[in-house]
C-alpha cells in the first residue's frame, strides 16, 4: 500500500503523521488491552490523544464502519448469494461483535487522520518538544 496515503496509517496501526509509529500499544486488537494507545507517538513524538473526549467522534466513524460492513454483507449474502434473512441475520450478530474490537480501533486512527496529515519532516521531535 501507498505509504503517502493516509489509507497506510489507518490499515496499519501507524501514527497519521510519520507512518512509522505504533497508534495502539498491542499489535493486535484481539489482545486484552486493545484499547491502550500511545500518548505520543514512538516514533515521531506526535500527541496521539490531543484532548479529554477527542475521540467521541470516532465513535460516528465507528458507526459508519458497522453500517457498511452491515450493508456489503446483506448484499452480498442475501441479494447475491440469495441466503435466507434469518440465517443471515443469524450470522450478522455474532460477526459485528467479534468486529467492534477490530472497528474501535480503526474508528480511532481514522478519526485522527482526519486532523492530521501525513508530514514525516514535520515532526514535534525535530522541532523540539516543550
Ligand atoms: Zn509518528
């Protein structure tokens, strides 16, 4: 995948400014503590967690993951394939709760892409940290 992209830091657990350092302390979200984030980046030193509550918006990010995972599988099982609703809706339940671990976390690095852009010279190391 394109490193410039901010598609490389949100698929890869990478910090959205220098693509290089670990967003979650885990490397999998299955992990016990998958929630745990860096404060700052290991690599780069940007803030990962910019204020209290800045990451309620990823929670309508995570909302839009579910509702697209939730759509591309009913088309695909029930529009295409032609499986029953019930066995569908059977099947559906279980996957989205195996998932949220998965979404939290990529609602999270796509929330902070949003407010920060790919900038590896532009880093709160080379300018010297306060
Ligand atoms: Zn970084």
């Amino acid at each position: 995948m394109f490193k410039n992209s901010p598609l490389y830091s949100i698929v890869w657990n990478k910090c959205p400014r220098c693509h290089e350092g670990d967003f979650f302390v885990t490397k999998s979200a299955y992990h016990r503590h998958f929630d745990r984030m860096h404060d700052h980046c290991p690599h780069c030193g940007e803030v990962l967690t910019p204020e209290p509550g800045f990451y309620w918006g990823a929670m309508f990010v995570s909302y839009a993951y579910y509702t697209m995972y939730t759509l591309a599988t009913f088309f695909l099982f029930v529009s295409w394939l032609k499986i029953d609703l019930d066995y569908y809706l059977a099947g559906l339940v279980p996957t989205l709760v195996l998932l949220t671990p998965y979404f939290f976390r990529l609602a999270r690095r796509t929330w902070l892409t949003f407010f920060v852009s790919y900038d590896p010279a532009k880093t709160r190391l080379s300018v010297g940290r306060s």
